[in-house]
C-alpha cells in the first residue's frame, strides 16, 4: 500500500490546510490475493476516503489545490478455470498459456485471467490526488491577512458583517493593485459572504 507522511498546518476556519506529502515507497498490495488476481474478475474501484487537505496555491488570491485519497479496491480471483484439453501430459501439452497440473489444464491467476470463482473484495492500492482550485481550499491571502476566527489584532469578529467588510477592504486594494480583476473579486465577495465566519 502506498504510504505517506502528512503535515497538516491550520489557517482558520475556513477550509485551508496545508498538506505536505512524502512518499516513503512505492504502492504494494494490501492483501496477498490483490497482487496475483486484482482485475481478474472486475474493473478496480476507486473510493474517495476521508483526510484530504489542502496545499496553498502560489497566487496568494487564488483557491488552493486539495489532495483527495482514494482506495483502490478490486475483486480478486481465488479459482482459476479448468481449459481444454480436460487432460494433458508431456504428448498432449495444453498450449500457450496453460499449465499441466496432475494431468489437467488449468488457467494460471493472473490479471484478467479467466475465473472460475471470484471472492470477495480486496484493498488494491491507494492514491492520493489533487483537485486544483478546489472551493474547500480558501485562499491563503485572505486568510491571512483576514482569519476566519477573529481580527490579527485579536479577539473575535463582532458578527459575520464585521468579517464581510475586512474581506471587502482587502480584496478592494488587491483590485485596485491589479492583482485580482472584477470576476475574482466578486466571486471571492459572494464566497465571504456564504462562510460561516463571524457567525
């Protein structure tokens, strides 16, 4: 199973986490059975699973991407098939891809091999994957400059207005810089404004 470190930084309480992510080796099988018979009977499924976070996005007024994992499950084959000819020896081999074993053919497992049985499901593998400028991951610019928790200064937001209004005065001079255009602006506006902040 593919293995990571996570290092999770919190900016308030607005979604913006950061999300730092080592791998430590490559992605083996969680069970036996996957290794030898994943897809041998379906096509894998990937499952989205909880402890994503986020990872800033270097534009300080742009959303950040976040890093979904995902398992990987498959359905493995415990029973490979019997092939023609039903017996075999060193005169009558069973042919190309087909083993003689106590006299009959059978079909190795394998992936995708044919399946006389399939058994129950199996974890594959893992992955993590990033979702680039996912609306959980709040810019890192105002979320600095404006936490969600309270004013720099300390305390807390007086009501959700007060936090509006910040929001507003600080995305009103990175217009005026050109480091946002009007559609940024009020998207990130309507954004303050539908958060929990001050609340």
């Amino acid at each position: 199973m593919k293995r990571f470190e996570s290092r999770w930084v919190t900016t308030g309480g607005l979604p913006g986490l950061i999300l730092v992510m080592v791998t430590l080796s490559n992605p083996t099988p969680s069970a036996a059975h996957c290794g030898e018979h994943a897809d041998s009977c379906s096509v894998p499924e990937w499952r989205e699973v909880s402890g994503g976070g986020c990872e800033s996005a270097t534009d300080p007024y742009e959303y950040g991407t976040w890093w979904q994992p995902y398992e990987i499950w498959a359905t493995w084959c415990d029973r490979p098939v019997m092939c023609q000819p039903a017996s075999c020896s060193a005169e009558t081999p069973c042919g190309i891809g087909r083993t003689c074993v106590n006299g009959a053919c059978s079909c190795p497992p394998g992936r995708m091999a044919e399946c006389a049985a399939c058994a129950g499901e199996c974890l594959y593998t893992t992955q993590v994957l990033p979702l680039e400028h996912d609306a959980r991951c709040w810019p890192s610019g105002i979320e600095g400059s404006v936490p969600c928790v309270g004013p720099l200064a300390g305390g807390t937001w007086r009501n959700h207005g007060n936090y509006v209004s910040a929001v507003a005065k600080l995305l009103n001079v990175a217009l005026g810089d050109g480091l946002i255009d009007e559609s940024q602006h009020e998207a990130l506006m309507e954004a303050a404004g539908e958060s929990s902040c001050g609340k």
